[in-house]
C-alpha cells in the first residue's frame, strides 16, 4: 500500500491506463481497461480501452427508430444501474424485450451490478451537458451520470491509438466477430431528426456516421469519472493504475 505522501505526489496524465471494474453478458467477467482522457487535480475522465458491448441506443415505442436524447435513452439508463437483472429503471421507455435475442437488455443486469463496492466508491456522479436535437427543443441536457459515453466533439480530441474501436477479448467471444476488426460505437450526440444519433465510424474516410438511434448495430465505450486519490501503481500498459 502507498503512504498518503506518495499518493499526494502522483501525477496524473492523459492517457495513462487504468484496470477496474468487470462485465460480461454472461457468467464470464472481464477487468475492464480504462484510458485517462482529462485529468483535473484527482478527478479523471476515462474512457474503454475496447469496445465491450453491443446496445441499443433507445427503444422509446413511440418514435420509429428510438429517440436520441440522451437524458431519456434506454441506454443511459442502464449503464447506470446497479440493480439485478430484471429489476433495472429503464426510465421513461420500456427495456427491449426478447425479440432482440443477445443484444436485449432484459437478459441482463444493470451495467454497474458486477463492480465491487470499492470500484463503485471511485466513481464520481457527474454533471454532463448533451446536445438535444433542435427538433425536439435544441439547447443541452444536463444530467447527472455516473457512467455515459462521449460526444462527437470530446472524441475529435482523442489520439488515433483511443479514437479506434478495437473489441474486447471478452466481445469477440461474446459476438463471435472477427478479433482483428474495427467496429463501430455511438456517440451520444443527436445527429439529425429525433432518432438519428452520431457513432464511431472507421470503416468510412469520415470517422463519424450518422444512424438510427436504435439501431442494435453499434458497441458501447463506457466513460465515467473517478477519484484519483484511490488508486496506485504506474499508469502503463504492463502496469495500470489499479485500487
């Protein structure tokens, strides 16, 4: 264990890694890895390493290919959740149900269910400001999340080693996809209309597309914000920054 004076004297950087947290749509876990995007004093923002999972961006029934406000999102509201399979709030829209087959939230538990106490003590709810489409208001949403994933803007800043949508080990077992390919992953920017919601597109010679909202098609990079004062180690690759 560090003293609190070796621990005061960290510091972090942008792109540093960080090993915490697990899922897995199954019985199998994987440890998540995470990359240090920001960093303020001890508060990091980090996003996946890899792509973990496929999910549908919304399942709103009322509007045809789901809605893309964030703040409502089936999506938003699962990676949120610590409850049990069967017991998630999934807000104001109804969970998919089975008709979706693997990519269906109802088979699962919320996304924070599988993190121990002491990873989820790290994580810092945070106010994040989302775009809404002007057909349904325009201005921003402000909500408080602990986990969501970034805006089209936040990944134009990204270096081209964490731009690239690399799938996790656990993902190519999971999805049966090919383990040197790069797959798409949303955004949670509104792109056009109400449902059209910006992803990840490298397949393309511009790296952001425009899709459905609720398009099953698309991977999950998780970001949330942590307190860095709870962690030690070296902030490598070999040797990540762990609890």
């Amino acid at each position: 264990m560090e003293t609190e004076a070796e621990t005061a004297q960290r510091v972090f950087k942008t792109w540093d890694w960080i090993q915490f947290g697990s899922y897995g749509r199954n019985d199998e876990k994987e440890s998540l890895v995470w990359r240090v995007i920001a960093v303020k004093e001890s508060q990091l923002l980090l996003i996946s390493q890899n792509i973990i999972m496929k999910k549908l961006f919304d399942t709103d029934p009322e509007i045809d290919g789901g809605c893309n406000r964030w703040r409502d999102s089936t999506l938003r509201h699962w990676l949120n959740s610590n409850s049990p399979q069967g017991e998630v709030d999934f807000g104001p829209h109804p969970m998919p149900g089975k008709d979706f087959d693997e990519l269906a939230y109802d088979n699962e538990a919320g996304f924070l269910n599988s993190f121990s106490d002491e990873e989820k003590g790290i994580l810092l709810t945070t106010a994040i400001k989302t775009p809404v489409s002007k057909e349904l208001g325009g201005g921003n949403d402000k909500t408080e999340d602990a986990v969501f994933i970034i805006t089209h803007k936040e990944y134009k800043k990204l270096p081209e080693d964490i731009k690239t949508g690399i799938p996790s080990p656990q993902y190519i077992k999971d999805y049966n996809v090919d383990a040197g390919g790069l797959h798409q992953y949303w955004a949670r920017t509104p792109n056009y209309g109400i449902n059209g919601v910006y992803i990840v597109n490298h397949w393309s010679k511009s790296p952001m597309a425009m899709n459905s909202g609720a398009d099953c098609s698309w991977g999950i990079r998780p970001c949330v914000y942590v307190n860095g004062q709870a962690l030690e180690g070296l902030g490598t690759e070999a040797e990540p920054f762990i609890i």
